[in-house]
C-alpha cells in the first residue's frame, strides 16, 4: 500500500520527519493508512486525533492499544510543511523508517527532516499564510503558492492558468486556419453536431461572419476538438454553464450581445475576454 511521503532532514538530538507527498490527494485518509499498517508492523505509534484509524466508526484490532509516552513514530501537521512524521532515534524505531520509506517518505540526511521529493532536479515548498492557515481548516479553498530553492515565489494556479491558455490558443489556431479575431469570438453557440447515414457524430464548428461577412462550417479534428472540450470542461468545472458576457469589438466600438464566449478568463470575481499573448 502506497501513502506517499517524502523525509525531511535529520538533527543530533531530534527526531527524523517525513513529510506526506502530494497532501491534496486525501491526504488525511493516507497518514490514517500509514499510521494503521505501522502498528500493524508492531510499533508504537502516537498520532493527532484526526488521524487516528483507531477512533475511526470502523477500528481495526489496535483499538484499545494503549498510548505511549515516549512513541517510535509520531504523526502531526506541521504548519508550513503540512502532515509529517518523527521517528525515535531508538534503534527499534529502524523498522518503522523502511517502513515510511518504501511507502514514498522521504528522508534529506542534509536537513535531518523528511521534504517534499524534488521535481526536475529543483525541490519546492509550499508556503502557507496565516490566512490559509484560518482557511484551510474551515474547509475554504486556499492558493497553491510554493518556493523554489532560490527562494523565487511561484504562483502554481496561475502559472498553470496561463498554460492552458496558451496551449489551447495555439491549438486552436493550429488546427482550425481561424484569425485570432475569429478564435475569440467562439462560443458555446458555434459548437455544432452532424449525424452521418451510418451513425456517426462528427463535430462542428461554426465560424461567425467576419472579413468576408460569410459564415463558415468545418468539421473539426480530433486535436481541435480536445482543445474546445477542454476549454468547455474548464468553463463548467464547478458545475455551472459556460458564463455570458459581452465582447467588445475594437474595430466597430459597439459590444456584441451577451454570449457565453470560449476564450475568457476569470479576473478576480468577473471574467473578461482574454486575447491571446504577442510574443
């Protein structure tokens, strides 16, 4: 059974941590898992509350397993690194080490504390404000930001944001001839179905009239058609259609009746059509 973890650098003196990879993947569920097969294995374990298998409606056979004062692996949420974990320095807590080990936990012998596995040759770290700290265990939704080893701050959210966007732009372009002009005036609406004599569903899409004043109809690829499906599932994510809005036409100055335009981007609480980057 894999928890995932990652360690963290050891100190004379001090218990070895693991940190917990990957934390937004349940990451509470995973260190009740870890913390269940490590007294299955026969150690002593001390652990948070929250994470305690045995005060689960369900508890397995350590149940009634007694606390120990002076416990071999201790589990805990540390406020910036997340869900760790410490081990004794007791020669008999070497089992329970392997065991956070083979299971994704890491250990930096540099640090003496368990972190976060590097990426690319680069280790990260994410960085939590008090704020975040209020939020999160509200059950609020907090950004991803982390820190890199020199010290740069990365916004993830919105670095991946502007990922998409520019790899579907690109697609899109690619893939269907269009004008950037034409590209942002895509809609929900432009996205039409045709149904062969054999059965087949071929996807369409619709091309408003623009500089030859003719709409145009084609049948879209399969790599065109992910991009559009991809921007449709980002748009409807949280359940909700594609939002409306008006578009403003640089060359008429007259804004277009509202529509659910493909190419917007959410800014703070309102969206607004976001043509693509000139390189």
């Amino acid at each position: 059974m894999d928890v995932g973890s990652v360690r963290l650098p050891p100190r004379t003196g001090q218990p070895t941590l693991y940190a917990l990879a990957d934390q937004q993947r349940d990451g509470p569920g995973r260190t009740s898992r870890a913390v269940a097969l490590l007294r299955e294995a026969g150690y002593q374990v001390d652990v948070d509350a929250a994470y305690d298998p045995s005060l689960a409606p369900r508890a397995n056979s350590t149940r009634d397993r007694a606390p120990c004062a002076d416990p071999e692996v201790a589990f805990a949420e540390h406020p910036q690194l997340g869900i760790v974990a410490a081990t004794s320095d007791h020669s008999s807590a070497l089992g329970g080490q392997l065991i956070l080990e083979e299971h994704g936990w890491r250990l930096d012998p540099n640090l003496d504390i368990y972190t976060l596995p590097t990426h690319g040759g680069r280790s990260y770290r994410r960085i939590l404000t008090e704020e975040d700290l209020v939020l999160a265990p509200a059950g609020r939704r907090t950004p991803v930001r982390v820190r890199d080893d020199a010290g740069n701050l990365v916004q993830i959210e919105a670095e991946e944001e502007t990922a998409f966007w520019d790899w579907v732009t690109v697609e899109t372009l690619r893939n269907s001839g269009v004008r950037i002009e034409e590209m942002c005036e895509i809609s929900h609406l432009s996205i039409r179905h045709y149904q062969r004599s054999n059965g087949e569903m071929v996807a369409l899409l619709v091309i408003s009239p623009s500089k030859t004043d003719r709409e145009r109809v084609f049948p879209m690829s399969a790599e065109l058609f992910h991009a559009i499906a991809s921007i449709i599932r980002r748009h409807s994510r949280n359940g909700g259609p594609v939002p409306v809005l008006r578009r403003f036409d640089q060359h008429d100055k007259v804004f277009s009746p509202p529509m659910p335009f493909l190419f917007q981007r959410k800014i703070g609480s309102t969206g607004a059509l976001s043509p693509p980057r000139r390189s």
